[in-house]
C-alpha cells in the first residue's frame, strides 16, 4: 500500500557521468551497465542537488554511492544508500537510535492502492492521501490496564466505508477476541497475536468485542479496496455559552477527496453560529500542503492577509542560474493531473522551477467557512506531523491557538517525488516551511500546552468524555465540561475497576501505526 497517490512519468532512469552532472567531483565514476549502480548513483547525485542539507554531504568520490550494490532486494540497497545519506548530513533526518531516516524515504510505485492484493505487510497505513483503501480498516489499538496484566483494547480509529467501519466498528469500542485467541486476561501472552494480526495487514480478521452502546460484537472482516474520506467525526458542543466546532482530521488527503467536504463542514459551523474551535489531529502525519493551506483559510478570521508561510529550498535551488547544469533537468515537469507541461513548445523540466523565497511565499486567501473566531485548539500526539504542524505554526500570529495532548512529531520539512527507474518515487527533505514571522525550525516538534496524559481511545471521537477533548473544553471554557454521550466501555471492568483510576496506563509492545508523514508540494511557480 502505498500513502502518497503521484504518477510523475519522467525519462531520466541513470545519472551517467557527462557534462550535465552537477558533481564535478566525481572522477571516480565510471561508465557500467548494473541498474542497482547507476540508480545509486542518481540517488546520490540528486540528494547533492535537491536535499534540503546538501551542503553537508561530502563529494561523489568520497561517498561513493555504489557501496550500496550488494545482495538483496534493489529496494532495500537504496533505502540503505537514503539512510546514509540521512547519516552523513549529520542532520535531523537521520535516526540514530533505529538506523532510519525521519523525514526521507523511497517508495515503489507498483504497490500503491487501490488494488487489494495479497497479505503482505505494508510500510504506510493503508488509506492513501487519494482516499483509496486498501485493508480491514482498523488505524491502531490501544491496550489500557489498570493492573500491567489485564487490559482492554480499545480500537483508536476507524478507517470510514472500510470493512471495520461497515461493521459497525468505531474508536471506543474493545477488541475480547482475534480469530481463536482470547484477548484482555494476559497483555505479554497476547501481544505476539495483536501484532501479527492487527498490524500484519490480514486478508481476513475474526473479531469479537464490545461496541461503545456496550452491545457485543461478532465480526469477520475482508480486506478489500474502499474509498474513505479522511473526516472522523464532526461535532458542535454548546459550554458555558460558547459553541463549540469540533473535526477530527485524519490526514490532508488531496483536493477532490477533502476540499469540498472541509468547505460544507466550515460553512455548517458558520450557520450553527460556532463560536470556538476544536481541531483533532492527534493521529493526522501530513500530506498535501496545498490542502493544509484550504483549511487554514476555513478557519482564519475575516480580514487575514499577508503571508500564511513561505517554503525555504536549499541555496543551490535558491541561487541557481538559468544556465547552470542541473541534473534536473531530466524531471518533466507535470501539473496537478499529471500532465506534462510545455512552454513556448518546449517541455518543462523541474529545472525550470522558482526555488526563490519570493516565489514560494504563500499568503492568506480568506474562502468560506469561519469568519469570526479567534480561539482555536488542536489536539495533537506524536502522529500529528508536517502539514498539520504546518496549519498550526501558520496561524499562530493569527489567532489564539493552543495545543493541547502530546509532543508533536516535528517535521518543518516537505517535498515533491523524484522518480527515478520509472519505478520509484525518492521523497527528499527539501524545503522548511517557517510562518509569516519567519518561525519554524520545530524538528523535535511543539509542546502541548495541556499535556492530556494518554490517549486510552475508551470513547468515540467527538465524544466530550474523550480525555484529550474533554481537556480541549477546558481551555476554551475553564471551569466546565460539556456533557455527552458516556460510553459504556470507559475503563468499567479491568479487574472490577469502576471508573478511570490514576493507575490506568496505555501498555507499551504493540506496533506503531503505520500512518503517512510528510508534506507534498505539488504547486510550482516556473521562473521567469
């Protein structure tokens, strides 16, 4: 599966050396016919070109890329030779402490969505930033103990119109049963079989368990392909006097999948008089930039102007000439569609684009939706990254934003895929995004200003009870809580547990969620 839906077509499937190469310092690489090594190669050159730390990478001589043409999958030596490149930077992208890049990554086009085919565990979470579906439906699980044996796990999130969410399956509701295997008596027992299955990309799951209405539940469920929108739940509470908007967002998925639904839901908050908003994130890693963009003119006040943020390439991108060699010149340039566009009769290449500050300054265009708040909470988590981090640093000289829930993720850095092989997209850091008083540089993410504690997922989205909404409340309205649906599940019988009690904790050894980060510039201005 893949999370990130481009079909760049392009020519270029080597970096020969030639006159074009923009490493003089290669003499060392010679003429072969081995595709692993001349794929290395671009991946190399092209990092020296377009990586937002490229300065900090040594020559092609003292690099040399083709070290990563050894035995193996050709995937597996190009994500090795990425993460080198990541290391030697010495920048934020690389992860020491798992060997891993943190912004960077490859991706081979002939995986993506929607077709579903076999059970082979993926490296993305299955819905794409096109809507396209492709799993059983379920985000991640949560097991909650009150005694480090003995749990529930709660489902976080649904996937919408996939198999889960047709089944009547929601966040808040608990999982007793996975195929044969009885879940919630013993978490160190049981967590191989959660793994393996929730995690494991199945292509048929067994599940019994309790809804949040406390009805039971029997269900098997299919991997099939589905479209899904990427709203969880809308909501508007009434506190203290205030109206209260709420959305839950689960990733900037593109225009035609999220635009027009953001639009409706902005313009029903406006009708409803929505006084304060609440914007759930917590689970929400990125995606298009240009959609980050939509919903922060939905929710800025009547009346904003001036820049919403500006994307800083690095300074070869920025300071180069016309006549310069650049080794994108072999990357047609395409719109929105995938059209490869010309000028004058001549084929754009990414060699024409304006990489200048001025060029990539973005500014407010006030749409439809809200046009009189000023107090806006996000809830966010680790998950919540690139172009979420992005809408919440753009409005902050705007409007009273505060955070509340967990240490976001910390991604100040976008990209556009570089396609090499005709087979795989290269995902380079390569611009930082700063706001209108040039702040960014967020790499180990923003501090909640409420830390909620955890994210147990005992009730629904939308649901006021949920503890991080519930404290998102308390900042608009101090002192109240707005009243809701209870759910029947909420940590009432761990071990005759009665009520939330302060030993409650998320335990820790299932698998991460598998969700998209990043931050997708498909616009560009073409220089002048």
């Amino acid at each position: 599966m893949l999370s990130l839906a481009l079909s760049v077509t392009v020519s270029l499937t080597s970096c020969k050396k030639n006159k074009s190469t923009p490493d003089a310092e290669n003499t060392t690489q010679t003429s072969t016919t081995d595709r692993v090594a001349l794929t290395n190669d671009s991946l190399f050159l092209y990092a020296k070109e377009v990586y937002f730390w490229n300065e900090s990478l040594p020559s092609y001589d003292a690099y040399n890329p083709r070290q990563f043409t050894k035995a193996g999958t050709d995937i597996l030596n190009y994500e090795t030779n990425l993460i080198n490149i990541a290391k030697v930077s010495g920048s934020a992208d690389y992860l020491s402490a798992s060997n891993s890049t943190k912004y960077s990554y490859i991706e081979d086009i002939r995986d993506r969505n929607p077709a579903a085919t076999g059970a082979v565990p993926l490296t993305r979470a299955s819905v794409d930033l096109e809507g396209n579906g492709n799993d059983v439906g379920i985000y991640a699980i949560s097991p909650v103990t009150e005694d480090n044996i003995t749990y529930k796990l709660f489902i976080l999130a649904v996937s919408q119109n996939s198999p889960a969410d047709r089944n009547g399956l929601t966040r808040g509701a608990y999982i007793t049963k996975i195929n044969t295997t009885a879940i919630g008596g013993d978490f160190d027992r049981e967590r191989t079989v959660i793994n393996s299955t929730i995690y494991g990309d199945p292509n048929t799951l067994y599940l019994e368990g309790v809804r949040t209405d406390g009805s039971s539940f029997k269900v098997t469920l299919n991997k099939t392909s589905y479209k899904s929108s990427p709203i969880y739940k809308t909501n508007v509470l009434t506190v203290s006097g205030k109206t209260i908007g709420y959305v839950a967002y689960a990733r900037f998925s593109n225009a035609e999948n999220s635009e027009e639904e953001l639009t409706n839901i902005f313009n029903d908050f406006k009708v409803k008089n929505v006084t304060d908003l609440i914007v759930d994130l917590r689970y929400n890693g990125g995606g298009y930039i240009s959609t980050a963009e939509h919903l922060a003119n939905l929710i800025a006040p009547e009346g904003t102007t001036g820049t919403m943020y500006v994307e800083h390439y690095n300074n070869k991108l920025k300071n180069r000439k016309s006549t310069d060699a650049t080794i994108l010149s072999h990357q047609p340039f395409t719109d929105a569609n995938d059209v490869i566009q010309y000028e004058n009769g001549k084929m754009l290449t990414f060699a024409d684009i304006d990489y200048s500050v001025t060029g990539n300054t973005r500014p407010f265009k006030k749409v439809a939706g809200l046009t009189t708040v000023q107090n806006v909470v996000f809830i966010v988590s680790g998950g919540t990254a690139s172009s979420s981090e992005m809408l919440i640093n753009s409005l902050k000289p705007k409007m009273n934003v505060k955070l509340v829930g967990e240490q976001t993720y910390g991604k100040p850095v976008g990209f556009f895929p570089i396609r090499i092989e005709n087979r795989y997209d290269v995902l380079y850091a390569m611009f930082e995004v700063k706001n209108s008083l040039g702040e960014g540089n967020y790499y180990s993410g923003f501090t909640p200003d409420v830390d909620a504690g955890y994210d147990y997922g005992d009730f629904d989205f939308g649901n006021p009870s949920d503890e991080y909404l519930a404290a998102a409340i308390k900042v608009l309205a101090p002192g109240s809580r707005a009243t809701g649906v209870v759910s029947k599940n909420a940590l009432m019988s761990i071990s005759g547990i009665k009520s939330k009690a302060a030993s409650s904790k998320v335990l820790e050894g299932v698998s991460e969620d598998r969700s998209f980060k990043g931050m997708i510039e498909t616009r560009h201005n073409i220089r002048n």
